[in-house]
C-alpha cells in the first residue's frame, strides 16, 4: 500500500503517515482529518488559519485551507439590560410629565 503523508499547518506544522489502499480513500481521510481540524479551531478560537494536504511521493493528493475570525457582536446580557435600564431612566426623568 502506498504511505500517503498528511501535513496540517496551524501556525505549527506536523504531519502523520498512514498506509492507505489508493489516492480515493486518501483524499476521503483528508477531507474528513481538515473538516474535524477546523470544527475544533472554530470551537476553540477567535481566529485561525489552517492548511491540510495529502501527499504521497511528492504528488499533492488533497489540499484544504481555512481562514477565519469570529467575534461576539452583541455584548454580554448583562451589558445590553444595564444600558436598556438606563435609557428607560433616562426617558423618565427627560419627560414633560416626569
């Protein structure tokens, strides 16, 4: 069985060897080694760039990059109640009734 080598590049390389059958069932491991790498980035970070590729004997057989940054754009609960508390006092004390 030819080795294909699998290479993941996250700010640090390292790359695993594995026996496989033929170049299908290489890319079909690749595919599902970049999609379980960048699930866990996405979970784990804020941002993150990750690059995977399948080789074997120097031919690229599969090749995967993400890029992505993910922010919080509402702010905490906490935060939104608090400022909705003040702009109701506000109202209260601004209004010709008040």
């Amino acid at each position: 069985m030819p080795l294909y080598r699998f290479i993941t590049d996250n700010g640090g390389s390292h790359y695993v060897d594995l026996d496989l059958p033929d170049d299908a069932s290489a890319r079909r491991e690749g595919r599902k080694a970049f999609a379980e790498s960048a699930h866990d980035a996405l979970t784990d970070s804020e941002s993150c760039e990750i690059t995977m590729q399948v080789l074997e004997a120097q031919r690229i057989i599969y090749r995967g990059h993400i890029s992505f940054e993910s922010r919080d754009i509402s702010p905490p609960h906490n935060e939104g109640l608090e400022r909705l508390e003040m702009e109701h006092t506000d109202e209260r004390t601004s209004s010709p009734n008040g």
